[in-house]
C-alpha cells in the first residue's frame, strides 16, 4: 500500500558554477616615441577591467581589457615615467543546468608577473591574472515534513533554512568630475590610481535594495612632465545606488557584494592647461541574495505498526544565512630599504590581497596575506620600489552553531599610512576592512517516500497485553517501539516517561 506525504517546498540558492580561467599576459613591449629610454624598472603592473558578462545558453562569457602599466626610471631625468599597453581578452565557461534566471558574479585577481629589458626601448613582459567566476540559480527543494496513515509512527527533526525570496545582478555607472584645487598643482599625467568601493548601508524595501556607501579614489599625478615631479589626492565619493530585487522586502537577510568592473580616470585639461579638474567613469556591479530563514519539521525516520515499510532516503543539505559581519582591523609592519636608504615616500598601497576561510569550532576565521607596495626615494633622490608581505587574521563574533560553518568574505584596504623610522627602515600600518556574510550548512539523512505491500504484515506477540523488556543505558524509546509494533507515546505513558533515552539499566512494560 502507498501512503501519503506531505511536502513543503522551499527556494534555495544553488551555485550551478564556481571556477576560474587563468589569462596569460605575453607581451613584447616598444615604448612610444613619446616616453624616454628606461634606465631601469620600478614596477610593472597588471590591470584587468571587465566590459561585459553575460550567460547564453549553457556559456558563460566575459569580455573586458587588460592594461599593462610600466613604471621605470628615465634615463636621462632620473624621474618616474609610465607607458601603459592596453589589449582586450575574452573568456567562457561552460555551465551544467543553467537558464534564464541564472545570475553571475565575476572578479578579477591579478597573478604573477615577469618584466624584463631586452633594451632601452624594448621589454619583455610574462604574466598571468585570473577570471574567477559564481553562478546562481533559484531552484526548488522539497521535504517531506509528514506521513498519513494511522498505523505509521514518525521521527521528525526540525530545520532552520534560508530561503531565497530574490536574487538580481544590476550594473551601474559611477561618474564624477573631481577638483585637486589650487594648492595641489596643476595635473599633467597620471601615474597611478586606485578605486575602492565601500558599502555602508544595505537597507531593503519592497522588491528594492537601498545601496549606500563611499568610493575611495587614490591619485597620484605628475605636476611637472619635465622633472617628473608629483603630487597626490585622495577623493571620497559618496555613493547611492537603488537596486531592482523582486522579492526581497524589510524582513530579508541580504547578501550584497559590490565590485569595480573597469574604471578610468583622465584629465580634464584639454581647453585650460592650468585645470585642476579629473573626470572619473566607473563601472560597477552590484549582486544581490535575499534570504528569509524559515523552520522546517522533517520526517528522518518512520515505521509501520501493522506493515514491514519499504523507504526512501536522502541525505539533504540545510543551508541558512546566520548574519553579515563587518570589522576592521589596523596591520603594521617595517619595510626595511637596503643600503640606499630612504629621504621620502612618494605613494604607498595594496598590490593583491589574498585569503582563506575556515571554520572550525563554532567560528569563522578569515586569514591572509596582503602585499604593500612602496614607491620612495632614496638618499640620493633617485626613485625606487620596494615590496613587503603583512599576515593578518580576522575572527567575527562567535557563532557556536549547529553545522559547518563558511563565508563569503570581502576584504579592502581603505587607507595605508607610513612613517619612516629612521634612514633605512619605513613602519607602514594598514586598515583592513573586512565584510563577511557568515552560512551554515546541515546535512540530515531524510525521508523522500514511503510504501508497503498488503502481504507484508509485521509480526506481533498477541498472546499478552504486556511484555517486559530489560532496557539498556542509552536505547531509545523510538528503537523500542519499532521492535515491538507500538507507539513510543504507548511506552511512555504505560512507564509513565519523560525521557526519550534510557538513562539507566531498567525494567520498562511494553503494551502490546
């Protein structure tokens, strides 16, 4: 015979794809006719952008451009100059179970790089960033929360899972036209830049996401094309963005990440050379989780009073979203510059920041490396570029939770500050800001159906309404009940019970 199950469905958030694709860069680099001869490298840089992303059919492409950016030593002036190659790759992924509803998220993260002169005007360039790829689709669980039939005894367990109440991927522009001021100097190049991106506010209404937050935006500019000299402004950018998330509302957790797809920022000089002013175009993408966590009662185990059941198993996975961390933390180090010395630090930064997270013993521990670059001068005030590596370890709140615990991490570096010690060493201090989205997941052996046949009847001693068992330490009152075709609530109220589990070797009366 078929018994009836109750089910309860739920939306989850499955990832249908995480992988990554490693660009190779080979490059054989003429200078312009318009740089000077190198007299040596300083710093040869990576810079991928994203232009588009977009999921067709079981692919998933990315397009964008990679720029490579040469800081070297004029020969002559002895000064900083860039020349910068900018090429565009593309890149696939193949996905499985992939449809319309799918959303993505793409990062970029810089990887090796080998630069070499093969003369003053021609360099070898060797190196490799990666394009790391999430995909996520809505799909449908069900569980079995109940069994009907008077002759079916039932263990339920219950279950806290996250729901997917909305999920959406949107791309928007940040634009900005900035003034240095007069006390800076006038821009006449750009060296370096730097945009960090910094979400404060997530606040959901209505099938929206109220996004708030700063972009940091670090420039260092030449002043003079001549001698090379140079200047630097830091600019924070307040940022307000709505996003469209059908779904979501007041009640929902969101999982909100924000990444700089590409950027550019140039000079605003072409009609009035003596312009402090800098354009910014940005484009940033913003994907969003929303989750409602919701409890759920599930049969794990279930037998027949009157039948020898036939049943269905599988072990399901609960995930649901404990919560979103954010902290900060200050890192410091000395930057030791060798024989030459130091007599000033020109800019200061975070090359790549790389991490992992573990969760063991109840807690999150994100921990990493990040690599801070420094360009200085040395006594001789000739420039120069050195490098150190800061470890560094991030522990949120204890969540002492049922279940493995993992995170979605992002981690940025909002500020560096500096202060040489003496002639050859520069003390550096990093504020690290770490945002976490903390999950944890269950696995549980449930069960998916039910069935017994007419002819498969159990077993049962009718020659007394009471048999006597001699329980052991720790048997159950369900492993009882099971044995002997009753009721666990027959073998609690004829024991007159409270306790599920036997505590002590005893004598109980099993109704029959």
């Amino acid at each position: 015979m078929d018994y009836m199950t109750r089910k309860e469905k739920c939306t989850v958030c499955e990832t249908v794809f995480e992988g990554s694709s490693e660009q190779p860069v080979d490059l054989e680099l003429s200078l312009p006719d318009y740089c000077p001869d190198v007299e040596r490298i300083l710093k040869c840089r990576i810079c991928p952008g994203i232009s588009a992303g977009s999921i067709t059919g079981d692919r998933l492409d990315v397009d964008g451009n990679v720029t490579i950016r040469l800081y070297y030593l004029d020969s002559k002036k002895q000064a900083i100059r860039l020349c910068e190659h900018t090429s565009p790759f593309s890149c696939s992924f193949t996905l499985r179970n992939a449809d319309p509803e799918c959303i993505s998220r793409i990062r970029l993260r810089t990887g090796y790089l080998n630069c070499r002169a093969v003369s003053p005007r021609k360099l070898d360039i060797h190196g490799a960033f990666t394009v790391m790829a999430s995909v996520y689709k809505p799909g449908e669980k069900q569980y079995c929360t109940g069994i009907e039939g008077d002759d079916i005894q039932q263990q339920t367990h219950s279950e806290e899972v996250s729901e997917l109440k909305g999920c959406a991927r949107q791309q928007f522009s940040l634009s900005e036209v900035l003034d240095i001021g007069k006390g800076k100097g006038t821009p006449e190049g750009i060296l370096r830049s730097e945009l960090t991106v910094i979400p404060d506010e997530c606040r959901a209404i209505e099938n929206k996401l109220m996004l708030k937050g700063e972009a940091l935006l670090k420039v260092l500019y030449i002043t003079d094309i001549e001698t090379g000299a140079q200047d630097m402004m830091t600019f924070s950018i307040p940022l307000s963005q709505i996003i469209d998330v059908p779904g979501i509302n007041e009640s929902t957790v969101n999982d909100v990440s924000v990444d700089v797809m590409s950027y550019d920022i140039s000079l605003k000089s072409e009609f009035d050379e003596s312009s402090t002013l800098l354009s910014l175009d940005a484009r940033l993408c913003a994907v969003v989780l929303g989750f409602e966590n919701k409890e759920i009662s599930v049969v794990d185990d279930a037998y027949s009073t009157d039948y020898e059941l036939e049943t269905g198993f599988r072990t399901e996975s609960f995930q649901r979203i404990i919560g979103c961390s954010t902290m900060t933390q200050s890192i410091s180090g000395n930057i030791g510059t060798g024989d030459n010395g130091i007599t000033k630090v020109i800019d200061i930064w975070c090359e790549s920041i790389s991490s992992v997270s573990d969760g063991d013993g109840g807690n999150i521990t994100v921990r990493g490396k990040l690599n801070c670059c420094m360009l200085a001068l040395d006594r001789e005030g000739v420039p120069f570029c050195t490098e150190k590596a800061l470890d560094f370890s991030f522990t949120p709140e204890s969540q002492e939770q049922q279940g493995d615990l993992s995170a979605r991490s992002e981690l940025c570096v909002p500020s560096i500050s500096f202060r040489i010690t003496d002639d050859s060493n520069v003390e550096i201090k990093a504020e690290l800001r770490l945002s976490a989205v903390i999950y944890s997941t269950a696995a549980r052996r449930c069960i998916t159906d039910v069935s017994a046949g007419d002819d498969r009847m159990r077993e049962k001693d009718k020659t007394a309404a009471l048999t006597i068992y001699y329980a052991d330490e720790g048997e159950t009152l369900w492993d009882i009940a099971r044995l002997y075709c009753t009721s666990v609530e027959a073998v609690r109220l004829e024991n007159d019970m409270t306790d599920d589990v036997i505590r002590a070797r005893s004598m109980i009366l099993i109704p029959m």
